[in-house]
C-alpha cells in the first residue's frame, strides 16, 4: 500500500502544465539552459518532491529543478482603498537529461 500512497503523493504534486509561449521555448531547448519542462506544482512541494515525481511519473533523468514562487496581483478596489487579490502559483523549471522528453499526451491521455 505504500507504493498507491507514494504515487498519489507524486501526482498531486505536479499539478499539470504551464503552456505558454516561454514554456514552448524552453521544451525546445532554444535557450542556453538545454531543454526543460514547466510545471504548476503545490504550494508545499520543495525541489527533492517535483524531482522525484517527474521521475516516477514520466521516468526521465532530472539535472535539476528551479521553483519560482509568483505573487498575486492586486485587483481593483473593493472600498475604502482596500484592494482584492488574485491568487498567486507555485511553478517549477526541469531541466532534462540530454535526449530526453516528456509527451504529456501519452501520459494524461488525450484524442
């Protein structure tokens, strides 16, 4: 029972994706860094736990990883000048081994 805990610990730290016009960048490999994914991850989740989950799930080599925490932007004034807040995220950068990549079609299915 220890490995279903263990496996369901590794997914609910990468909580999915980042697509953006940078991410597509850096899965090409077209910046000095070498190829690397961009994951949302847990706010709780440290580099050791995205390191070990992108190696169980995807079972690629790891050369490192970068977290970046990004703050919420503030809103419009709600009254008094006081402002609401979006929330902010939790996103970390790994850098892959030299030859590898992820499909995260095959692994989350897809058409």
């Amino acid at each position: 029972m220890k490995s279903v805990a263990a496996t369901e610990k590794y997914f609910g730290v990468l909580q999915g994706p980042v697509v953006t016009e940078k991410s597509n960048f850096l899965a090409e490999g077209e910046f000095k860094s070498g190829r690397s994914v961009m994951f949302k991850v847990a706010p709780w989740a440290t580099k050791k736990d995205v390191c070990r989950a992108v190696i169980k799930i995807f079972e690629v080599d790891v050369i490192d990883v970068r977290i970046l925490n990004r703050r919420g932007k503030k809103g419009r004034a709600v009254s008094r000048g006081k402002h609401a807040y979006h929330c902010g995220s939790r996103r970390a950068y790994v850098r892959l081994g030299e030859g590898q990549d992820i499909n995260f079609v095959s692994h989350f299915g897809g058409n």
